[in-house]
C-alpha cells in the first residue's frame, strides 16, 4: 500500500484508510495508540462488516456499532454512544462539547428550542440554531449571501426572513427535531451523515442504438454534408412561421401528383445529370465536404434537431447534415409518406411480395464518401435500424484464433481468440470469413474455426455466457476499421454521452440571462435551483424545488466522480445553499448570484460537498424481456384505467407515422420503452403493465387517450404479440 486512500462507508465514516506501513486504526486496550490492522480484519473492512470512525480512529461494527480489535477482529462491549466518542453519524452536531455530557443540551436533544440561549453553555456558537433561521436579524451580513455565497433563496425563506422574530422558527424546530433541514454545524459533518455512493465507471462504448422513426424528404435536389458550415454554427434558428407550413402542404401537394406521373422519373434523369456540378458549387461555397447526395423526395430519417436549424439525418448508409430548410417534415412529410405508402403496398401486392415499407420505392441517399471515412457517420450513434440482434453463439475450436480488421490473413490483427472462447456472429455466416463480436472486439475470422448449432446453444445455455471468455482486444475499438461493418451487437449502445452533452448545450444558451431569486424562468430570470430545475425538466426529469431537497434526489456520488450534467451542490457551516451543473473539467454552468446571472464557473471546492448522478446511463438495463414480472406490491400506485395495448418496432412498418422522440437521440429498449399520449401520461413517467415496469420514452404525437405502445426489438415479436388490453398503473 503507498498512498493514503480513504472511502466512505454507507454511514459517512470512513471504510478504509490506508498508509505506507498499511492500515492503521487504535487499540482498544485503553492506550490509544495507533497499531496496524491485520489482514483478517483488513478483510473485514473491505466486505463492510467494519468500518474506521474518522473522528475517533476506532473501527467499529457497522451492525452494533461496537468497537473493534484491530489485531483480532473481536468486538468489545463498549458501544458509540458514550461520551468518548461523541461523533457518531447519528450525532453530528455533538463533537463541540463531548467533555460534558451532563450539560442540559444533551446529544439526545443538541438544538432544543425550549433553551435556545441557556447561559450555562454560553460558548457554542458552532450550533446556534437551525438553518431555517440562524438568527439573521442579529446577522445582516448574511443579507449579501445570495450575492457573495451564490446562495439558493427560496420562496418559503423569503417569507420567513420577513419576520423579525424567531420564534415560528423555533416552534416548527420543536415539532420536527429531526428533520433533514436541521443544521449539521459544519460541512464535515454534513457529508459523514449522508451516503455517499461510489459509482462504477460508465465507459461510453461504440455501439449504436435503435431510434423511432421521424421521416424528411427532400425538397429538391441536394447533397448531405459532413459537418455544419462554420459560419452558421452559431446562428440561432427562428421557429417556421404558419404560412412557411401552409407553403409546404402545397407543395407537397403538387408533388403527390407528379409522383405518380412517368414523366417525373424522365425528369430525375436530366436532374441527376447536373447535379455533380450543384454540389461542387455548394462545396466551395459553404466549405465542407459533401458526403452523400440525394434527388427531389428522396427519404431521410431525422436523428437530432440542431439549435441552428440543422438536422442531423440517416438515408440508406449515408449519415450527416441538412438545412431544416432543404426538406418536408411534419404534415408536409406526413402526405409524401401516404403517396409512397400505396405505391409500395400495390407495388408488393402486385409481385405477390409481403409489403415491408417503402425504402425501394422511395430513393435514398447515395454516398460520395465511404462511410469509414465519413466524420459525421458517428456524430450521434443513433439509427432508425434494428441494432440489438439474436445472439448466435460460436466457440472457437482450435487452439488459437486471430481476429482480423479485414478478410484477409494479411491485414491487420484486432484481437485474439483462444480454444472455447465464446464469440457471437453478426454477419456473413455462411461466407469463409465471418464477422463476429467478442467482448469489444469485431472484426473476421475464417468460418471454419467456429463450432455453432444447437449443441453449442445448448451448453452456453447451461454453463452461462457469463463464464466464457471472450476475446484479447489487441487494437482499441477506436482504431478498428472493421468496427462498423454493421451496426448491429447483442446488446444496445450506451447514448449517455450524447444526453448529457445535449443537456450542456441546451443549458449554456441561457448563459448571460439574469438571476431571480426564487425565479424559475430560463429567459428571465431563476435562482440557482430553479434554473437546473427547469433545465432537467426538458429531459422529462421532476426535480424539487430547492437546492437543500434537491441535493436529496437521486443518487449521491463524490464531486470527484460527477460527469457533464450531473448536480454538485454547496454548503456552508452543514447547511445546502446552493447547486450548480457540472459542465466537465471543473466547469459549471450556474445561476450564480444577482450580480452575475445565469454563467459559466468553476466548481467551488472549498463548499463542495457531494454530487447527485440523476441522468440514467444505463439504458440497456431494462430487464429480461417485457414480459418479466419485476415490480413488487410496494411499488404499485395509482390505477390510471384500462388501456389498450399494441405492441411494436423500429421498422417502418411499424413507425409509418412521426412518433418518435429522435429529435433528442434518445432509444428505445425492449423491456423499457413505451409510446404514450403525453396528456395521459408525461414523459418520463414510470408505470406498472402485467406486473412489468416501463417507462414514457416516445411521446411522438401518433398515439392518443387510452393507448399505449409497446416497444419490441423485432417485428415478428410485434405480430406475435398482438394487441391486448391491461391496467395501468404508476410507479409509487
């Protein structure tokens, strides 16, 4: 062990604390002296049965509070709760006066209101009183808080700084003794009663994840580029006035009768024979890089809506930026998507074919550069295709095998593989060279060294994915050309970067607007709570009003371990008063004070005291299967009526109509996802069907009142399962 490392114990004190001669903790024979834990008790420690008492460097039980041999590991019958060691969790406030535990403000009772002034213990400032109202009247300087300490007023303070008077203060105290709002003296101590939460790391991987569709077309010829122009990055998009939308139906209208006409397809020809010239103009105008071009009407899918007036879009393998103002969305979208509807359907009736939507009726992109070279391929790792695929197990039969970037023995080595190693096949099963997936390695292998078929099922089956080994990554996932050979894995992609990174952005463009105490206005004005308040609840997060409450929601994490969008919060002398959103590398975006505004900062690391991780960064961990009962009876709340229930996917026979929430990138997930009306149930919002939680993730617009759709990964489960009819119910 070399350098000193501490961690906190669900109570607040700390687990572990480690030296360069080991750890250390006192004996208990009444010396006091510092001696070395063994390593039996050092075991102890680690599986959480004791933990060392910062304040008194005993360990103790985590179960009875008893102190600890460091040597034995026995317990003695000494417990916490006497004097000599005051600073229990359950006592923060104590440590002041630990040598006289007959003085009437006993650890039972530390801030009693029936004595608030006693002059038998005249010399405790440290707890005066509560933070409700440590007596501001005999304190104006703390009138300048909000300015100086970025302090979170709030409305229910506000009135009570308006009377002079402590006493309603006090007598709500005497009602309510323990209550949460009770000062804890200092933020030491604030932090050793809470439970601080170390958080695994969340690595953002690469894979993508599956979106519901939102269709575009194109209104005239154009090309997709690769990045947004430079000079129009920062320009703010105004809103499409009614008669830009009433322009476009027209359109859109006269376009449906030419669709159908023989001559259109005559005219596309001419069309395409100008159009290299069109986009070579636009290149060297704007100065970026076309990556794929696409003819009047051509389909595209949606995947992000920038502040700009930009779209982010997909089409066939093309994947990059057009102008809002290039194509039809919304009802105009709506009635070329009928036209391309009937002639795809008749097309297939008329060759006896199973219509499966429009794609091949209506054109796609074509590609200009191949994707592998195209930087906005991963902008957003959002698709309209089907990413998470049925695992076909593989186990390596030879004694070792390499994972190649491309089909060839000579080309560059991605992994390795060895004998009964477990790897799943995404493509090109029956082809000499196969791709597959290992852990986060892809890439080739020869066909011939794979045992697949039911016996292979049948024993990963019973012996469990999770004891096979998967591949060695010899190349990072990063620098693997092989790794987008197709989108799809055996499980679904982590987005939360792309969330977070989307909440940053929303957030800064309030940047500059005023601070209002007790305001929750992003445009003229809120106080530091209000503001990430209103910022989370874009994202379908409801947050409680004041920083002191809001520093309670949601899991409690080290500020050393925050990421981008995630809340810190400060306090002063054990009280919250104030929060800010962490930006990354040690920036905040905040509602600082009257005199600054809504700004850009840096975290306060003298008044940090801990963050709160509410954003979900695991999407893919919605359970089993839809069908898996994984809510208890306590969870069951309100009865919201019988619903009609429909279940489907992300193929465009399912999302023939613009009900996803792509514009946020935001996926759906089997077992998780569910399309609602959001005046029936809001999004966000958690609910209880046949015993199985879901979550109000696609509030497109199609689905209205008492009905709900059910999101699957394929469309054969979403035949197969119909529709029903069920109670709903909220999640307590």
């Amino acid at each position: 062990m070399s350098a000193p490392v501490a961690a906190f114990a669900e109570d607040g004190n700390v687990a572990v604390t480690q030296t360069a001669a080991g750890m250390q903790a006192k004996a208990v024979d009444g010396s006091e002296n510092l001696v070395n834990v063994s390593d039996s008790v050092l075991q102890m420690v680690q599986n959480g049965e004791v933990y060392l008492d910062e304040a008194s460097q005993y360990l103790l039980d985590a179960a009875t509070g008893q102190k600890v041999n460091p040597e034995t590991g026995e317990r003695v019958a000494e417990t916490t709760v006497t004097p000599e060691n005051p600073a229990t969790p359950e006592n923060p406030g104590t440590p002041e006066n630990p040598e006289t535990p007959e003085n009437p403000s006993t650890p039972e009772n530390p801030g009693t209101p029936e004595n608030p002034s006693t002059p038998e213990n005249p010399g405790t400032p440290e707890n005066p009183g509560t933070p409700e109202n440590p007596a501001k009247p005999e304190n104006p300087d703390s009138a300048n808080k909000t300015e100086d300490s970025k302090d979170d007023q709030t409305a229910e303070t506000d009135k009570k700084e308006e009377q002079p008077a402590a006493a309603p203060t006090e007598t709500k105290e005497a009602e309510n003794p323990g209550t949460e709002t009770t000062s804890a003296g200092s933020n030491q101590a604030l932090i050793a009663s809470q439970k601080i939460v170390k958080l695994p790391q969340v690595v953002e991987d690469f894979r993508f994840w599956t979106v519901a569709r939102k269709y575009a077309f194109a209104k005239t010829d154009l090309y997709v580029r690769e990045s947004i122009p430079s000079s129009e990055k920062d320009i703010k998009a105004s809103e499409v006035s009614k008669e830009e939308k009433a322009a476009d139906l027209k359109n859109v209208a006269k376009r449906s009768k030419i669709l159908s006409k023989t001559a259109e397809k005559k005219a596309t020809a001419k069309t395409e024979k100008t159009f290299d010239k069109q986009v070579a103009q636009q290149q060297l105008t704007e100065g970026v890089r076309a990556v794929g071009q696409i003819t009047q009407d051509g389909l595209l899918y949606v995947l992000k809506e920038e502040e700009n007036g930009w779209l982010y879009v997909e089409s066939g393998n093309v994947r990059g930026f057009v102008r809002a103002s290039e194509v039809y969305t919304g009802d105009a979208a709506q009635k070329l998507l009928s036209v391309y509807q009937k002639q795809a359907k008749k097309k297939a009736e008329a060759q006896k074919t199973e219509y499966k939507g429009i794609e091949g009726t209506a054109k796609t992109a074509t590609a200009l550069v191949d994707p592998s070279e195209n930087q906005a391929f991963t902008y957003l790792r959002a698709t309209v295709n089907q990413t998470v695929v049925k695992k076909e197990y593989a186990l390596v039969n030879v004694d070792k095998l390499n994972i190649r970037e491309e089909k060839s023995e000579d080309s560059l080595l991605v992994g390795t593989l060895t004998q009964g190693n477990l790897c799943y096949i995404l493509a090109d099963q029956d082809s000499e060279w196969t791709y597959i997936e290992s852990g986060d390695v892809r890439g080739f292998v020869k066909r011939e060294y794979l045992s697949t078929g039911d016996e292979v099922t049948k024993q990963v089956n019973e012996t469990g994915e999770e004891k096979f080994t998967t591949a060695k990554e010899e190349l990072k996932p990063e620098e693997n050309d092989a790794l987008y050979y197709t989108l799809t894995s055996t499980k679904a992609g982590t987005p939360s970067g792309e969330i977070r990174q989307s909440m940053l952005e929303f957030a800064s463009q309030f940047v500059g607007n005023p601070y209002v105490w007790g305001g929750t206005s992003l445009t003229d004005g809120a106080d530091c709570s209000g503001f990430v308040q209103q910022i989370y609840k874009q994202y379908g997060y409801d947050l409680p009003r004041v920083a002191a409450d809001q520093a309670q929601y949601g899991t409690k994490i080290a500020v050393e371990d925050a990421q981008p969008g995630d809340l810190i919060f400060y306090a002063k002398d054990g009280d919250i008063h104030h929060v800010v959103m962490y930006a990354g590398n040690g920036k905040t975006i905040e509602a600082a004070n009257e005199n600054d505004g809504i700004i850009y900062g840096n975290v306060d690391t003298t008044e940090a005291v801990w963050a709160t991780r509410i954003l979900n960064d695991q999407y893919s961990v919605a359970g089993a299967g839809i069908g898996e009962v994984n809510a208890t009876e306590d969870m069951y709340g309100q009865c919201l009526g019988n619903f009609k229930i429909t279940y489907y996917c992300a193929c465009e026979i399912c999302c023939d109509v613009e009900t996803g929430i792509t514009a946020t990138g935001t996926p759906v997930v089997e077992g998780q996802t569910i399309a609602v009306d959001p005046n029936v149930i809001p999004y966000g919002t958690k609910v209880i069907i046949g015993g199985h939680v879901f979550t109000a993730e696609d509030c497109g617009g199609a689905i209205k009142e008492n009905r709900i759709d059910v999101y699957v990964n394929n469309h054969a489960d979403a035949l197969a399962l119909g529709v029903t009819n069920a109670d709903v119910y909220l999640v307590k």
